[in-house]
C-alpha cells in the first residue's frame, strides 16, 4: 500500500484488513476452556445457594456472546478512534473511583468499595481503569517518546497512574492496584524510560507499601499476609479458602480427577467459580492441563507482542503490548494466589473466572489488538 493510501485507510473508521488469526485462536480456545472449566466449577455452588446448576454458565455464556460481538465490531474498527476519547475514559474513570469512596459500599455485605451499581447492573470501575492506563500511557509515550528522558514528561506520567492507583488501593483493591501500576510502568520502560527513572519509581512503589501500612488498608492488607505465610493460624476462617485450593491442587496429581470429578468444588472452595477457579482446574486436569492453560495463557502474550512489533505506528504497538501484557500478568498473579505464592488479593483469572463486565472488557480489548492486526496487514498489502 502506497503512504498516500495509507494515509486515507488511517482516516477510516471501518477497516477490512486480514487479522491475526492466530491470535484469535488463542483467546478462543482459552475463552472455550474457560466456559467449560467454569460450569464444572460452579454448578454445585450455583444449585446450593440459587437453585438452579446453570445460573452461572448461562449468564457467562451470554455475556461471552455479546463479548465475542463485541471483539468482532471493534476489530473492524480503526483503533486510532480511541485516541479521540484518551482523556475522557481517564477521567471518568477517575470520577467512577472517587463515587465509589464517597459513599458506603454499593454491594450489600461487603466491607470494600469495589462495585458501581446502577440498578440491577453492577461493574468494578478497577476494570474500567486499567484499559484508561493503557490508552493513556500508549498516546502520550507514542506522541512523545523523545520525552522520556525528561524528568517534567516523567514526573507527568507517574502522577497521572498516581492518582489511578491511590483511589483502588483504597477501595481497597491491593491486586488491582499492583496490576494497575506494572501495565504503567512496563509501557513506560518500553517506551524509553531511563534506569534512573525506573529506580525512582521502584522506590516510590515501596513508599506506597508503607503509606497503605500506615492508613486503613493495613487491617485490609495485614491479615492477608499473616493468613498467607500461615493460613492455619484460621483454618476454619480466613485462611480456610487458602487451604483447600491447596487440598484441591494436591489431590489432582499429575494427571487430575477428570472434567467433573472436582470434591473441593462440593462448597469445600469458597466461590470456587471466582478467584479461585483455577484450584479446580489443577484438580480436574491435573499438573498437565493446568500446565497446558498456563502455556495457551504464554502463547496469546507471545502473539501480541508479535502483533505489537508490526503494528504500523507507536501508539498501536504501546496499545497491544498493554493489552496483551495485562492477560498475561493478570493469569500470573491469579495463579500465584491460588497456590498461595502470594497472598489473597483476589484477582481474576482471564476467560476463566465469573464476571460479565470483566469479560465483556476483556473481549473488547482483544478486538482492539486484532484491529491493530488488520491494519498492518493494511500497511504490507
């Protein structure tokens, strides 16, 4: 394609490129196995406290369907659109997190300040967030990037993933708030972030640390890393879900009880649908199937930051590095919970847990990454 139609496909909104297929078989063989590990999770749990085994499955199913609608529209669409609207989702997002702290807890029986709830419909604004950081930091570093030395440009940034991850730590939201601020600062660091830099922002991470030790998150964060270095100092309280996604782990083996054949399932596991999810994985498939999803959760980052290389500008390489990035870290740390390698933040396993908004977003990102994708194949043709 010659640089003056080039030019012209940029300025469309609708784009037909080819798109990267094989990414999109990585998401939806995850997707698939995911549904599948989900209705085996939840069934029992769903019967005992909805009556009713399917509840779960079918309204994750459904909100899968309008996902995959979703990743297919906006994979048609340019994504330099989303550029347009850089500063509007971050500063809705801003002002979602600060309704959230002021007022009580929208989600009855919750003691944290996690859900927006209009109506019926309820969503975490710590979702919202993420992409917010990812299309931010991607427009700026790409518009920018000779910048990166600069301590003004530098000390810009850090300040607006500040305030992002100041308002979720005190939801509180610890893992987010992790998640939230390394998707920052790796796009950052690709971007051209100087060693000094870096240094200065691994030492205002640990000042952070210290600030939520001596604010309210301490009673939040505190008791989750007693229970973590000894989860049987309350076996039958909160170091009880910890302790049987460990039995759930142990008792798969090598080669796991079979797609069904879960017993922690059997409200032993907490939610097991949830955040723990993955326990119940390692318990039906075994070492080799868990292993097998953490290598399908490898290849999907591996192919976007393929996507990421060819992307036709900056900006479109920060954007499907941030997303794919934030898959990957986000299974990680899910995973690194559920066997207890580090302590319950509760987080999410991508395509895995239960979640409408979180999967629908999910979704919807990857069809900006296969976006990225048809317009490189645009850019070759």
């Amino acid at each position: 394609m010659s640089a003056k139609n080039a030019g012209k496909a940029k300025n469309r909104i609708l784009i037909r490129g080819k798109m990267d297929v094989t990414f999109l078989s990585f998401v939806m063989i995850l997707l698939t196995v995911g549904l599948v590990m989900l209705f085996s999770a939840s069934y029992a749990y769903s019967y005992e406290y909805y009556g009713n085994s399917y509840l779960f499955i079918l309204k994750q199913a459904g909100f899968g369907l309008i996902g995959i609608v979703i990743m297919f529209a906006l994979s048609h669409v340019d994504y330099h659109i989303f550029r347009r609207f850089t500063w509007v989702v971050y500063f809705v997002t801003i002002g979602m997190l600060v309704i959230l702290l002021a007022f009580p807890p929208m989600v009855k029986g919750m003691d944290v300040k996690r859900w927006l709830v209009i109506g019926s419909f309820n969503f975490q604004p710590s979702e919202v967030a993420k992409f917010a950081i990812i299309l931010l930091f991607s427009s700026l570093i790409a518009a920018n990037q000779k910048q990166m030395g600069s301590f003004k440009f530098v000390s810009v940034l850090v300040g607006l993933l500040g305030a992002v991850c100041v308002l979720v730590a005190f939801e509180p939201h610890l893992s987010a708030t992790v998640l939230i601020f390394l998707i920052g600062i790796t796009i950052m660091i690709i971007g051209g972030l100087k060693l000094r830099y870096i240094l200065i922002g691994l030492g205002i991470g640990a000042a952070g640390i210290f600030v939520a030790i001596a604010t309210n998150v301490i009673s939040y964060g505190s008791d989750r890393i007693r229970y973590w270095l000894n989860p049987w100092l309350d076996a039958k309280g909160k170091g009880f879900q910890t302790i049987q996604s460990l039995l759930a782990i142990g008792s798969g083996g090598v080669w796991g009880r079979g797609i069904g054949q879960s017993r922690q399932k059997y409200l032993w596991v907490p939610e097991p649908h949830n955040d723990f999810i993955f326990s119940i994985v390692c318990e039906e498939l075994g070492l080799i199937g868990a292993a097998v999803i953490i290598v399908l959760f490898a290849l999907l980052v591996w192919r976007g930051f393929n996507v990421a290389m060819h992307a036709p500008d900056r900006f479109g390489a920060f954007l499907v590095i941030g997303l794919t990035f934030q898959v990957g870290l986000q299974a990680m740390l899910n995973i690194w919970v559920v066997t207890n390698t580090l302590p319950n933040t509760g987080i999410s396993l991508p395509f895995f847990s239960y979640g409408g908004t979180s999967l629908i977003i999910l979704l919807a990102e990857m069809g900006i990454v296969l976006s990225v994708s048809r317009m490189s194949s645009m850019e070759k043709s």
